[in-house]
C-alpha cells in the first residue's frame, strides 16, 4: 500500500460520527450515519435494518431528482417538476398532460415513457485503498487521477460481473474516499397520475423559492420488469396522519453538489466568474424563450419545460450569488479557513502533510480562469447546444472513446456508464424542429456574445455565416431525429462516423477536437489538482477537529434529519403549515388570474375538501437541488409528505448550512390523498397507496 493510500485509510477509519455545529445540519450517507446524535437528542437511533428499508425504498431519477416506491406494486412517488420532462415527452398537440394532468385507471392505461431510468442503491463498499493502491507520491495529479480511473474501471467491471447490479465508484470528501454504490435499474417507467401545471405549480415563477406555498407538487410513476409491475419488496409505507408540527422527520434523496468544503478562494471564483456566467446564460435564454413562445400556443407547449427549468436556475443562482456578495457570510468562511491554515502552520509534521493545500488550489484556480468561459460553454458536460448537436456529439465522441481500454475513456463513456447514455441516446422522445432551431441559434449567438467573434471556437462554429443561418444549414441536413440512424453510427463506430455525410455529425466532428483539448486542460491543471488538495483539505479538518464531518452531495442517497418547525422574519411569524383554505383565500385575492388560477376541477371540487386540512409545510432538514421528490417520513418509515423546494433563505445551504430561517418545503401526505380521492376521483390509487 502506498503512503497517501495509508494516510487516506488511516482517516477515514476514524470517521465514524460526526457532531455538526448545527444540530439539523447534514446530508449524511446511509452507511455513516449519526446514530449516537439522534439517539441524544430525539431518543432515536435508526437500526440497521430501518436503514436498509429506507435505502432501498428510495429512488433517483435520470432527469435529476429522488423519488420513493410507496406500494409493492412498483409505484413510486415523485415531484410533478421532476417527472415534468417525461411528462412532456408523453405530450403532444392532441394531450397536453403537462398542462391538463393525467391519471391512469388501470395498468393498461398507464403510460410508458421514452427516456427514463430508476436507480435503486442495494449496497456499498468502501474501496479507497483499492482505488488509491496505485498512486505513488512521485505522480504529478493528473498522472495519479489517471491512475486512479484506470484502477475504478476494474473495480466496476468485477463488481458488474459479481453481482449482476450497476456499479458506479462516488468519490467523497473531494477524493479523500471512494465508496463503490451497486444499483438495481429500472428502464420500463410508467406515468400513472400528474395533476395539471396549474396546481403543482401554483404561483409560478413568482413563488418559486418562498413561503407559504400552495401546491400539489407530486406525481407517480410505476416501474415495470418483464413487462409487468415490479414486485418492490421494500416501500415506505402511508402515514395516517401525516407531518405534525414540531415531529422528526427525515428525508432520503439525491442532493446534487454541495460547496460546503470549498476554500475561500474557490468560493470566490464561484462568485466572480461561474455564477455570472451562469446567469448570462439563464437570463439571455429566458428573454429569448419568452419570445419564442410568444408566436403560438404550440410553441408555448413545447418550450414550457426549457422555461420552467431556465427559471428556475435564474433565481436559484440569483440567491447563491447574492449570499457569495454576503461579506458577513464570506468572513466566516475566511475565519474558519484561518484558523485550519493556522492550525496546518503550528506543527512541523502538519506543515509537511497539509501545508501546500490551499496555496496550490489557489494557483489552480487563478490558472483556470482566461479559458474557463469557453470550457463552461463547450465543454462542461452538461453543456449543449440543441438535443441534435448533443446525440451528434455522444455520438462522434463514443467513437472514440469506446475503442480505447475502459480505464482510459472519458468518465461517462466507462462502460459502467454506458447503459444509462444509450437509454438516452436512443429515446424515442419527441424532438421539435422549431425548437431545436430556437436553441441552437439562440447558444451560438451565446458563444459570440461570451467568448468573443474573434474566438477560433465561435469562428468554427459560425462557420463564416450568421447564428441563424447556421442553424437553418445545420438543422436541415440533420437525420438524428431517426432513432435507428443513430443506432446505427453507433454500432458502426468511427468508420461509420467518418463517412457519414450528416450535416450535424460533421459539425460534431469539427467542433470535437476544440472541446476536448479544453476538456483535457481544465482537467490536467485544474481537476487532478481539485481533487488531490481537497483529500488533504479534509484530512486536515479532521485532525483538527476531531470529529467526523459528512462530505459535500454527490447526488447519491443521503439522509436529513430534521423537525417540522416555522421561522421568524422581519415582522411576521411564518407558520409551518398551510392549509386547503389558505390556497383557496389566495386564488381569490388574486383574482384567480395566473400564475394563481386554479384549474377548472379545482374551482367546481372545493366544497369536497376539507379545507382545514395541511396543504404545504416546512421543515429543518438539511437539502439542495436534486433532493425534489424526496420522501419526508417519520421514524416508523412512513410517508408524511413530500420535498419539492427549498425557500429563499436556503439558497445560502449550497455553500453554507444555516437554519434560523431557512427551510425545506413540502407538499403534506394527507393534503395528497385528499387531492386525489376528492378532486381527481383517483380512489384505486388511494387504496393502493393506503394499502387498503
């Protein structure tokens, strides 16, 4: 075993339960919980096999979020916003689901949807010393990142092999641990019910991130194996009652990424070059859509889910960047680096481990900057011109990538990943012309407008024209629409790519090579470092503070806990709880106009409701963006509702947890069934739900 394999052991064998500075905050993994903590506090401590029940009851979803099974029967809970996607692929000009809501009465009925994928985790090993046995002090970090990705593409095909089940390897605490997560995947989903936009959403953007809220953000989805329901053997089970206010309550689900760990100096490139960029981006998209959609009611429907989403980023992203401009905020985060710096600097053994840490993320950062616009644009993962480009681009990428040893492929081309990029890739998810000339158009004048008309990056994909005739040209000798087509450049590899003549792949081709070599750069200089520095980051915080600390989301399954508590703002009390008759009192203050329009159903049903009954409630538990969907249950494992956002006062919890005002928002269990049995006639629904 190497000395950084040793060092890694020897700290994360300590790591066993951490007590936080504040006590709801945490987003704990499943097999490192604070048992001792809860039992303290709440006079609880989950057992094992609660724990097992609860992770194996709990769901991610390929579009980005969590959801629960709450039946034996396959049948799974979820946000309205999450499903919304699937939702809108199932859509079309005859049946706008999205808009109108669904509900299907039987099995028969219920609808199967293109592109999604359920992951539900069944074990984890921790495999650090496996992953690190070949990284010797000598390695420069992008040579011990390299080996590192050679040494967990073996771990993942021997567990493949072993177990039947998907391995993924999660690296956590920035690379100071990697724990190797097997799932059992779903690829046949079902839409079952999803009430309309008007509902789940209520108060629109407007809304978005406040408090109190109204609405019936939930939807259900049933996963099917060999063409019939999953027998799910573990599910959360309904409560009677629901939420209470002042109950413990956890949630279990998915957190994206959290910057909790981050130095000052990365925190401050967040705020002075990624959040800016980010919300360039959103804003100018935002403007652009609302034109767009504008020009008629079908162009309103197929672009609805790129706004709602394009909205949604834009606030979030405002709240992050106005707590990073928060100097209050930003000195506590320059005290507590202070005093780790000065803590590494008092001992000479310290200085040697640790003591190059910070310096060298700093200079890693500051090197990164001139091309971190154009890595942003081009070849950050997530980024994408047009759904056409991005299956042209998978395509000429998996090419290459397949055709070299699995270790030395880029991450999502690793062939643990590759099933869930060909559910993708090959989705019969409907693709709008109109909108795909919208989007694309729209990201080169983005690239022209960020990195400069003189880039050689926005003059190869100009291509000499203007943005709109590009696209026009681009778009027009596209066959990517054809499934089968794109199976086929896939099965043929780069002989097929290389002589195909489609307009898309070609530009594919062409813009490759320019967003690899960023990729490469950005990773060499900037992430092999990243994740080296912060392993010695948080071994050094454990040293010092002698307890454990969760390392930040990875969206991978983590547990909250936390009470059903209101808050205090500036001259007001706001209570936990809302209720059926708060919505209704609403809508009619505000003229039942949108965004607070109720749905026609909802109008002529409201003398069924019992309007006293909770509707939205808040709670302490610790969450970020991926954690949508996540069930809220008690400590019997049972439903008590359902998380579908955060209020503007938690934005801050991406980087740094507080809880005197900020809080987790939920749709109440009980305010779910009485929606469905009373106002969607959903009664075989309910009793599936209420096991009865």
């Amino acid at each position: 075993m190497s000395r950084i394999s040793c060092t890694i052991a020897g700290l994360l064998s300590l790591l066993v339960v951490c007590v936080p500075s504040i006590a709801e905050e945490g987003m704990w993994l499943l097999n490192q919980l604070p048992r001792e903590q809860l039992q303290e506090r709440y006079g609880f401590e989950p057992g094992d096999d609660w724990i097992r029940h609860v992770q194996r009851s709990c769901v991610r979803i390929s579009s980005g979020g969590s959801a629960s099974f709450v039946s034996g029967n396959g049948l799974l809970m979820t946000n309205h916003h999450v499903a919304s996607d699937i939702i809108a692929d199932l859509s079309d000009e005859k049946n706008n689901y999205v808009r109108d809501g669904f509900y299907a009465r039987t099995h028969g009925d219920e609808l199967k949807c293109p592109k999604a994928e359920l992951s539900i985790l069944m074990t984890i090993e921790q495999v650090t010393d496996q992953v690190t046995a070949d990284v010797t002090p000598e390695m420069s970090p992008a040579e011990a990142l390299a080996a590192k990705k050679m040494a967990m593409s073996r771990i993942e095909k021997e567990a493949r092999d072993r177990t039947g089940l998907m391995p993924e390897i999660v690296e956590l605490y920035h690379g100071a641990r990697y724990d190797l997560y097997l799932y059992k995947r779903y690829t046949d989903v079902r839409l079952v019910f999803a009430p309309e936009l008007g509902i789940a959403f209520f108060g629109g953007d407007l809304d978005n991130f406040e408090y109190p809220r109204y609405c019936l953000d939930v939807a259900f989805l049933r996963a099917y194996e060999d063409g019939k329901p999953a027998r799910t053997e573990n599910f959360l089970k309904w409560s009677a009652n629901g939420a209470r206010d002042g109950e413990l309550v956890f949630i279990a689900g998915h957190p994206g990424r959290t910057q909790r760990l981050f130095t000052v100096e990365h925190l401050e490139f967040l705020r002075d070059v990624r959040a800016p960029l980010m919300l360039n981006a959103y804003n100018q998209r935002e403007v652009a859509l609302l034109q767009f959609m504008g020009r008629s009611e079908e162009y309103r429907r197929i672009a609805n889910e790129d706004l709602l989403g394009i909205q949604n980023g834009r606030k979030a992203y405002n709240g992050i960047l106005e707590g990073l401009l928060d100097e209050q905020l930003m000195g506590i985060k320059r005290q507590a680096q202070d005093k780790l710096v000065d803590f590494i600097q008092a001992e000479p053994g310290r200085q040697a481990k640790y003591g190059d840490a910070h310096r060298r993320l700093a200079e890693a950062i500051e090197a990164t900057r001139a091309d971190y616009p154009a890595y942003f644009l081009l070849a950050n993962r997530r980024a994408s011109l047009c759904r056409l480009y991005s299956i042209a681009l998978r395509l000429v990428q998996a090419a290459q990538e397949k055709a070299k040893p699995d270790g030395e492929r880029l991450d999502e081309f690793r062939d643990a990943n590759l099933p869930s990029l060909e559910i993708d890739l090959f989705s019969t998810a409907p693709i709008y012309d109109a909108l795909e000339q919208f989007r694309l158009s729209d990201g080169l004048v983005r690239l022209g407008r960020v990195l400069g008309g003189g880039h050689p990056a926005v003059k190869a994909a100009l291509g000499g024209v203007d943005a709109q005739g590009r696209a026009t040209v681009l778009l027009a000798g596209c066959k990517l629409k054809d499934v089968e087509y794109r199976r086929k450049l896939y099965e043929g590899g780069s002989t097929a790519i290389a002589e195909s003549e489609d307009s898309m792949i070609r530009f594919a081709r062409q813009m490759e090579p320019i967003i690899r070599e960023l990729r490469k750069r950005y990773e060499d200089q900037y992430e092999s470092v990243e994740k080296e520095v912060y392993g010695k980051i948080a071994a050094a915080l454990f040293e010092m503070q002698g307890d454990k600390v969760y390392p930040d989301a990875t969206f991978t399954l983590r547990l909250a806990y936390g009470t059903i508590a209101g808050y205090e703002e500036p001259g007001r009390s706001v209570e936990a709880m809302t209720t059926f008759r708060g919505l209704y009192k609403l809508a009619t203050r505000r003229d039942n106009q949108p965004p607070y329009e109720l749905p026609k159903r909802w109008q002529e049903r409201k003398d069924k409701l019992d309007l006293s009954l909770p509707f939205n409630f808040v709670c302490t538990n610790d969450i970020i963006g991926g954690n949508s969907g996540s069930p809220i249950f008690n400590k019997n494992a049972e439903v008590v509702g359902i998380v579908f956002d955060g209020n503007i006062h938690g934005l801050i919890w991406d980087f740094q947890f507080d809880m005197k005002r900020a809080r987790a928002v939920g749709v109440h269990s009980r305010a779910i069934t009485e929606a469905l049995e009373k106002v969607y006639d959903a009664g075989p629904l309910v009793s599936e739900i209420l096991g009865r």
